[in-house]
C-alpha cells in the first residue's frame, strides 16, 4: 500500500510540476508579447518632435477647425496610431513620420488622395526612404478625413492650414470619376 501511495504521490507531483511549467511558458509569454507591443509602440523622440504635442499649434482656430481637430483627434486614435504612433513619429524604416515633413503640410490635394486612395510603392521623407503599404480609407466620410488631416497639420510641430470639407469632397468626386 506504501508503495502505491508513494507511486500516486509521485505521479501527481509531476503532474503539477507540468502544469506550474506549462503556466509559466504561458505568462513568460504574454510578458513578452506585452513587452514588445510597449516597447514597439513608443519609439524614439527625434529632435523634430521634442514639442510634438497634440494640442493645435495656432492659437486662432476658427470654430470649424475647433470641431474638425475634435473628430480628427479620435480618427487617429483609431486608425493612424498603429502605425504613426501617438507621437506622429512612426515606425523607423516601416511607416513615415508625419512631423514637419512635405507630405503633411505640402500639397492639400495630395495628401487627401493619400487618405482616401492608401499609398503603395517607394517614397522618401524627410530624407528616410519607405517602401510599404498604406491602407486606404475611403470609408471615412469627408468630416473625417478633414478632421484627421487638419488634426496631423496642427500637431506633432506642425503648424499647416486646416483641411476643409469641401476640399475632400472635390479630391474624392475626382477619384470618382
């Protein structure tokens, strides 16, 4: 009987020594998963960005432009932050920095084309080549696309006119087309 419940003893020690080991694997990996996607997702501050605030950078903002930066700000919070990061500095050598470059406050039409159409192929910014994929999001409506547009031209150091409504609906009538 001793050797029985010496034998039982045993097996159900090792049984929870494999289930202690398998807990342990799992929350060594959540860890890590975590740690990366913390890690990933604050970058490195250029000398660009060091007041790369999201608050608008003029301090005369019509009311429109008020109401466009509001809707703008939580667009980006949920379809640019990803990849451009809370910072507007991106991902080095993955997705472009949006701080003070010539695609964010160049060319309104552009820049709009890029929002609605996505982006695919080689481009340069800021001296930084970039060969990946933008998403397009033609899905957002024209209030949308305005507001996340004139949000990234009045923050992260930039300080570019808004983008109006109708501009987005002349650049989106003309992809129609």
């Amino acid at each position: 009987m001793a050797a029985t419940e010496l034998f039982h003893n045993f097996i159900a020690s090792q049984n929870f020594l494999f289930i202690n080991y398998t807990i342990l694997k799992n929350l060594v990996f959540l860890f890590t998963i975590c740690w990366l996607f913390c890690a990933c997702s604050g970058g490195t501050q250029n000398e660009q960005a060091t007041e790369a605030a999201t608050e608008p950078e003029s301090e005369k903002m019509s009311a429109e432009a008020t109401k466009l930066m509001a809707t703008g700000n939580k667009v980006y919070g949920q379809y640019c932050i990803a990849c451009h990061q809370t910072n507007g500095q991106g991902v080095p050598g993955a997705f472009p920095t949006l701080v003070q470059t010539e695609w964010v406050n160049g060319d309104n039409t552009r820049l709009i084309s890029v929002v609605l159409n996505g982006l695919q192929g080689e481009i340069t910014v800021n001296g930084e080549t970039y060969n990946g994929v933008m998403t397009p999001h033609a899905f957002l409506t024209d209030e949308e696309v305005a507001g996340v547009l004139t949000y990234v031209r009045q923050s992260f150091g930039n300080d570019a006119e808004p983008i109006t409504v109708e501009e987005v609906a002349e650049v989106r009538a003309t992809v129609a087309e």
